[in-house]
C-alpha cells in the first residue's frame, strides 16, 4: 500500500478546511433557503443579480464511463450528481474533445457527440442532454484539443460574470482549468467526493468578486 507523504497529507488538510469554510459561507449566505433558492436559475439572472456558477465537465470517464465491451453508461454516482445540480438550479456544461470533423459549429459537433454516445448507451436512464443545453464545448481545429486552453477559454467566456468550475478525472486537464481562472476538482479519487460537493458549489456563486471577474477561487487539491 502507497503511504501517505506529510506533503500530501498537508495539502489535503488545506484543501478541506477551504471547502469547509466554503460550506459555512454558503449557509451563512442563504439562511433558510431551500435547494431552489440556492442559486440562480439562469447564467443570465445570475449575471444580472452579480452572483452565479457554472459547472463545466470533462465527459468521457467523468460523466460517463466506457466498459471494454464499448457499451456506455453513467460514471458512478453522475446520474444523482446532475439531478442535484438541477435541483439548485446551477448551470452545466461540457469541455470534451470531438473530432472536429464532425462538423463546423458547436451545435453540429454536440449533435454528433450525441448520436455516438446514445448508441451505445445502456441503463434505465438516458443520458440527460437537456442539461446542457449549448453550453458544450467542442474543438474546430486539431489544435483546440485538449490540453490546450482554447475550449477552456470560450467556456469561460460564455459564462460571462459567472464564476466557474471544471470537473475531470485528468490531473492535466484540472491543472489547465485551474491556470486559467476555474475552480477546478479532480473526480473518482479515493478518499475524496466522487464530485464537488453541490453546496459547496453553490456558495461559491455567492462569494463576492471584483471587476477582474468572478473567477478568483481555485480548488487546491491534486
């Protein structure tokens, strides 16, 4: 078994004293609030009312999972995660790698992506798309794949005044998101929450922020 370093171990200490404190913001911000007063309901309202989040994600191995019989479902835990954040009415949105190829704007690129996930789906519930709405980011050119920022870099921009945070199980990719103003959280290690806590989420749309922009936090955890 792999020890634990006193560097890692500190690291981690940091880490979840921050989110904690997070946590306590977030309860101290919306006292009494049920989950659908949490946040607000549109990056729109959001930006209008000076606070909101967006919540983008790696897909493949985040969301969903591949088995070695190409059959495609739900990561574990991720059908919940989602409902939760829909729940709170918190925004979400895809940064994932596509052929380019498959077609010339985003809308045509996440239709594609669509076909080929949905036809290898398996489980009770499909995957839910409508989350996503446009916000799914797709490369135009080889040289947007990730792990370079471009796809990072037109989320941010989408998401206008809004905070922002990114989700994968990549080390690389969290570090990128995190250089570029993300609050960004590597899923699925052990030890840790499959996912960012959702209400630690929904404190970050209230802390307040400057006219540098919303995204000053960043997860320290690795």
């Amino acid at each position: 078994m792999k020890k634990t370093s006193a560097k890692d171990t500190s690291a981690r200490k940091v880490t979840w004293r921050m989110l904690l404190a997070l946590g306590g913001m977030a309860a101290l911000a919306v006292p009494g609030a049920g989950p659908a007063e949490a946040a607000p309901r549109t990056v729109a309202d959001g930006g209008r009312a000076g606070r909101c989040v967006v919540v983008y994600f790696d897909l493949g191995e985040t969301l969903v999972h591949t088995a070695e019989d190409k059959s495609v479902r739900y990561s574990p835990g991720a059908a919940a995660y989602l409902r939760a954040l829909r729940a709170r009415h918190i925004p979400v949105g895809l940064i994932t790698n596509v052929p380019p190829s498959w077609g010339s704007t985003d809308a045509e690129r996440a239709a594609e992506l669509k076909k080929v996930i949905d036809q290898d789906w398996v489980g009770s519930r499909p995957f839910a798309w409508s989350d996503f709405g446009d916000r799914i980011f797709t490369p135009r050119t080889e040289a947007e794949r990730k792990p370079a920022p471009a796809l990072w870099k037109r989320a941010k921009k989408a998401a206008g005044s809004c905070r922002v945070v990114y989700q994968a199980e990549t080390p690389d990719e969290v570090q990128v998101g995190r250089s570029l103003g993300y609050f960004s959280y590597q899923v699925a290690r052990p030890g840790w929450p499959a996912y960012l806590p959702v209400r630690l989420i929904a404190a970050l749309s209230h802390l307040p922020y400057g006219k540098a922009g919303a995204n000053t936090a960043s997860s320290k955890g690795r």
